[in-house]
C-alpha cells in the first residue's frame, strides 16, 4: 500500500468517526413525547394534540384542539377541554388562533370526587368570531385553540390519564370523551443503594502490643 492510499484511508476512517460522534451526540437529545390524536364526525374532523403525555411534576404542558370542515362552514360557540384534576390550568394561556381569550369567557372547575376530571370551557366573544370553513369535497383549513396547565404533585405517577374535548357550534354540538391523547406523568428516577458491604481497612488496635519487632532488624543487620 502506498502512502497517498493510506492517508485516503485514515482520513476516511476519521471522517467516519467523527460523523459517528456527531450522531451519538444528537441521538443523546431528550424531547417531549408529544401525542396527538384525530377523529371525524360527519363533515367534521378534530385533531387532538399534547405537547408532552409523560411530562414530569412541575412541567408545563400544551393542549391544543384543531377543527377541519369540508363543505359548509361552522360557527364554533364554545370549547370544553377536559383534563386530569390535578393539572392546574395556567391563567390567561387560552386562545384562539394564537389570540388570548378574555378572562371573562374561561370558565374553570377543578373537578370533584365523583368526577376526577377537571375542565375548561372557552367561550368565542361572539356567535361569528370563532369560524371553521369548509372546502368543498375536502377539508379546510385548520382551526385551534391552546391552553396550558401545570402538572402538580398530586398527579399520581405512571397512571394514564384520559382527555377529552366538547365543543358547541352553529351545526349542533358533540362531546368526544376520552378521544384525546392520555397522559401519564413520568415516575422519578430511582436511585438505588448499594447492595454490597465493604471491608474497613483501619489496622486493628489490640491485635499487638505496638512495639518494634527489633528481633527482625537484628538478623536483617547481621
């Protein structure tokens, strides 16, 4: 072999290395598990978003509901997400359309025993301000509202936890329980003890008289 050869092959070799090294890198990135689900009813079809289903406690996360029609356009009147009770809804994080919701049309219930699931209910400023067109034989353009919510200590951890929206319109209303993504707050990470025991090393204070062996250095002198 030759040495412009070798010099071809080592410098591969590093490129290769070093696109390795590049890739461990990015592979070692953590992201949010986001869900997302989707479903029609008749001309109507909903997706279902959540920016992270194993937050951890302490996160904040992202629910965003989007509406598609085809054909005729609906008015939408009123949004209802329900969520797990122990989820705190973030003041002021509803809107339509990336556009804040006044105070006055939120409407929030932390839920009930008898009813674990809390909720919040949105409300357009008026019957036209909230439109979803229809597009023909095929559906239009996406329509959403967002809102955010804490994730309290009282989540119990590794459970899954169902979501749901309800929403009124100018075409009628429909209430899909449990059609959104589940959530399922992260468990801690465990440390674990050790299992082994060590031995000391300290010298033992009664196993001799702590006198200097001289017998020993008198036949190593001779």
């Amino acid at each position: 072999m030759n040495t412009s050869m070798f010099g071809r092959i080592a410098a591969g070799l590093g490129a290769c290395a070093i696109a390795m090294t590049g890739v461990a890198l990015s592979s070692g990135s953590a992201t949010a598990e986001e869900g997302i689900t989707y479903w029609e009813d008749g001309n109507s079809r909903f997706n279902q978003l959540v920016s992270d289903t194993t937050p951890k406690i302490g996160d904040t996360i992202t629910i965003t509901t989007q509406f598609q029609r085809k054909w005729a356009d609906e008015y939408i009147y009123s949004v209802k997400e329900l969520v797990p009770a122990c989820l705190r809804y973030i003041e002021g994080s509803a809107g339509w359309g990336g556009s804040p919701s006044p105070s006055d049309k939120v409407e929030i219930s932390s839920g009930t025993p008898a009813d674990p699931q809390a909720y919040v209910k949105v409300n357009a400023p008026n019957v036209t301000s909230w439109v979803v067109k229809g597009l023909g034989s095929g559906f239009g353009n996406k329509k959403s509202i967002a809102m955010q919510f804490y994730v309290r200590e009282s989540c119990g951890t590794g459970v899954s936890m169902p979501t749901s929206m309800h929403y009124g319109g100018s075409l009628g209303s429909g209430s899909y329980q449990d059609k959104g993504p589940a959530i399922s707050v992260a468990k801690p990470p465990v440390t674990e003890e050790p299992t082994g025991t060590t031995t000391p090393t300290t010298t033992n204070p009664d196993s001799g008289n702590g006198s200097l062996d001289t017998g020993s250095l008198g036949s190593l002198f001779g």
